[in-house]
C-alpha cells in the first residue's frame, strides 16, 4: 500500500472522527489464562503474530494491531509474574484470568485532532483469581508483589524513555 492508497483509506475514518470524537475513542482488550505451569497463555487468536493497522485506523481486522499486542504483552508478563509470585510464596491458586482494557482515542494517531493524545489513556489491569484457600493478607501481597515484579507494568508505569531513530541497512 502507498501512501495515497492509506489517505484514501482512511480520508473517511478521519472525516468521522472530526464530526464524530467519540467514534474515535475505542477500548481495546486483552486476556490470558493461567495454567499448572509458571506461563500465561494469550489469546491471540493466530498462530503468527502479523501486525497491522486497526480497523479504526483503516486496517480490515485480519491483522493484529500493535495496541492489542502491548496489552497482550502486559497481561502475559502479570500472570506469569502472579503465577511466579504465588508459587513463590505458595500461595494456593486453583486458576486466574488477566485482563487489560487500554482506551485510546484514534484521533491523535491520525492526526484528526493534535489536542488528542497519540497512545493509551489509561490501562487497567484486572486479575480475578480462583484461590479458595487463600487469605485476603495474601491475596493483598500477591498483588502487591505482582505489581512490583512485573517487567512490562513497571515499564509503563515508569514512562521508560524510549528513544527512535532511523539505521541504514
């Protein structure tokens, strides 16, 4: 696709947005499962992961978008990390599912409106656990651990400087 062919395509989607912002904000979501291993597994959806634009950005839906990959990364790096963390302190989990909604408003990426922010406005993570024989102290310092252990939420919340540039091959 050039670049013509990508304003055709999304010449509409930004006309839309401008009359309509609240078409442009759009929550996206992922889940993971834990399982008897320390692993969480995502649902993807696909065998490879092939990123592509959004469908509120253009894309047709057939491709992941990159969005959902980061909340994909975030749910896999928290159950992962809780599933460690309750091994660790041998804290009995029968089961748990991780959930990450992230509200973007796609105005800011397409630049439609350069008041809108480009990215996530905010992310909640969710653990809603199966742990009958688990006291609410160590429910508490599951959390607690998870949070501080978990590579991926403490770079989000860190607003890890990231630079980009621009290599010749």
């Amino acid at each position: 696709m050039d670049r013509d062919a990508l304003r055709a395509l999304q010449a509409p989607l930004k006309e839309r947005y401008a009359t309509e912002p609240e078409q442009a904000r759009v929550t996206l979501t992922a889940t993971g499962a834990l399982d008897d291993e320390i692993a969480c597994n995502v649902r993807t959806g696909r065998a490879l992961a092939k990123a592509g634009l959004h469908p509120a950005t253009g894309g047709d839906g057939s491709l992941l978008c990159s969005g959902d990959m980061l909340l994909e990364a975030l749910v896999a790096c928290a159950g992962v990390t809780l599933k460690a963390v309750a091994t660790a302190l041998e804290i009995p989990l029968a089961g748990a599912t991780i959930t990450a909604d992230g509200a973007l408003d796609f105005r800011g990426t397409l630049g439609v409106d350069r008041q809108a922010p480009v990215g996530f406005t905010d992310i909640a993570l969710r653990f809603e656990l199966d742990a009958p024989g688990a006291s609410e102290e160590q429910l508490a310092t599951l959390l607690k651990l998870t949070e501080r252990y978990c590579v991926v939420l403490q770079t989000l919340r860190s607003a890890t400087p990231t630079t980009a540039r621009i290599a010749r091959a």
